[in-house]
C-alpha cells in the first residue's frame, strides 16, 4: 500500500501540475522565466560546469548509487529473497518503479517553481504538500502528502529495527556472549527501539539542515562503513576479519571528517570518497594480514 501510494504520489502529482501550467496562457514565459533565472544549471548533467567541476557533479549524482550497498534495511531484503533466481524479477520491478518515480520528482521541482516561483518557499522541500493542497481535492491531497510520510515511515522503522537487532543479537550475544530470557531481550529490545527513537526525533526537530543533507550524510557514512565490505566478501575470496573491521572505521570516519571540511566535500562527493578510501583500506589491510591468519 505505501509503495502504491507514494508511486501515485510521484506520477499524479506532477503531471496534474503541468497539465495546471499548460492551461495557463503564460505557461511558455513562465518556463522561460525560471530557465532565465537559473539558467542552464537546471536542465544540465554538468550544472553548467567543465573539466574537473563538471566531472565532479556527474560523480556526486551518480554516488547515490554506493549508498545502496550499505543500507541495512535494504540488504535485509535481499537476504530474505527465498531463490536467487527471483532476483532478476526484483530488479526489473525496482527499474520499472524507479524510473517514473524519480522522473515525477524532478517535474515535481521544475513544475512547482514554475507555477508557484521560487521566492515563495522558506523551505524548498515543502514544494509537493504545497502543490497537492493548491492543485487536488482535499481528500486526495492528504493521501498524497501521507505517501511522502509513509516513504520516511518505512525507512525509520526498519533502521530501528536493525538498530534493535543489531544491539541486542550482535553486542549482547556474540560480542559480549550475554545469555537472558527472551522476555528480557524484548524489553531490552523496546528500550533501545524507544531511546533510539528519541535520539533520532531530537536531531530531527533540532537540526537546520535540509532533510537532503542530513539524508546524504547518512546515505554516505552507511554505504561507505559497510558496502565496500560487503561488495567485496561477495567477490573476493581473501577478504581478512581486520580488514572489514578497518573498512567500517574508515567509512565512518572518512564521512564525519570529510563533511566537516567544506573544502574536501565542494571537490567531491563525500559520499563517492568515502565509499573508495573504505574499498582502499579493506583490499589494502586484507592483504595485509589474509595470509598471517591463514597460516594462524
């Protein structure tokens, strides 16, 4: 249900305001307007930039794409696919969702400061409530708006979920060998879901970020800590227990420092550099020590 609401939300949405916008007889200057005041960064690969800058760009969009292997509660899924044959069907659906639904948030964006201007928002990211308030029936709009909400819904409640399981089987269980009651372990487990719950809501509520950075910091320093590791147990034999260990630290540590430094994150991506220094440091360090456990 939510995936049927939040596809319909990023395919209905746009096209009803563009249909709004081609009524209008101003719709040609409008779009002139908008094109004029941003010029051709917004309809540009490169954002308008050469040589290196416009390199940069292509890779900061295209380093979304590293975050993937690293997020928790997308893995889970791939994990619980029952045949690898079923695989293929899932990216064919994940292609055929992606595709209008990124498509429709781009038209969302363009249309929007088309009809509306960009100086009336505060905060840019309220652009699609605003739309499906202005454009559709009550009724409608608040199922749309709740799309966007069921989006984060589901994302926060698998992390917390991952969180829970990864304290209570992976620290208490294995790492420190703590053997309780199931009943303790779901109290246990409620606990931290709830402490996590308000660390997660006091950032949220506190932050002046956009949710776009705040999201691709996250994105960055979860893809970097644990896909170049995963990426490469799945396909090199010699991976070594230090060197996924070391791999997690410098993800985690590349994507603090690295977003802390201006200077660093205007030259590249924080998100493509710190996914490569982890692969770097996990070949580098397995190399390193595969062999001395080997012979262990």
């Amino acid at each position: 249900v939510q995936g049927i609401i939040m596809i319909g939300t990023l395919v209905i949405l746009p096209l009803t305001g563009l249909f709004e916008l081609l009524e209008l007889e101003t719709a040609e200057p409008l779009f002139k307007n908008l094109l004029n005041e941003r010029g051709i960064r917004l309809t540009s690969f490169t954002g308008e930039e050469t040589g290196w800058a416009a390199a940069a760009m292509i890779i900061s969009g295209l380093s979304w794409a590293f975050g993937y292997m690293g997020q928790p509660h997308l893995l889970i899924r791939f994990m619980s696919i029952r045949k690898p044959e079923k695989i293929k069907i899932s990216r064919r659906i994940a292609i055929a969702w992606a595709i209008p639904a990124f498509a429709g948030a781009i038209l969302i964006g363009m249309v929007g400061a088309a009809l509306y201007g960009q100086g009336l928002f505060d905060d840019i990211e309220k652009i699609m409530p605003f739309m499906a308030m202005k454009l559709l029936p009550a009724w409608i709009a608040g199922i749309f708006v709740s799309g966007a909400i069921a989006a984060m819904m589901s994302t926060a409640d698998s992390q917390l979920l991952v969180i829970s399981s990864s304290v209570i089987e992976d620290f208490f269980h294995q790492t420190l060998g703590i053997n309780v009651s199931d009943t303790l372990l779901l109290r246990a487990s409620r606990v931290i879901t709830i402490l996590i719950g308000i660390i997660g809501f006091t950032i949220a509520v506190t932050s002046d970020k956009l949710i776009f950075s705040m999201v691709s910091y996250a994105w960055a320093g979860l893809g970097s800590s644990f896909g170049p590791a995963l990426l490469l147990l799945l396909k090199w034999k010699k991976v070594s227990f230090q060197g996924v260990i070391a791999g997690l630290i410098t993800g985690f540590l590349t994507t603090v420092i690295w977003s802390e430094i201006s200077l660093l994150d205007q030259w590249i991506s924080v998100r493509f550099a710190s996914f490569i220094i982890s692969f770097l440091i996990v070949l580098f360090v397995s190399k390193l020590t595969y062999n001395q456990n080997k012979r262990q």
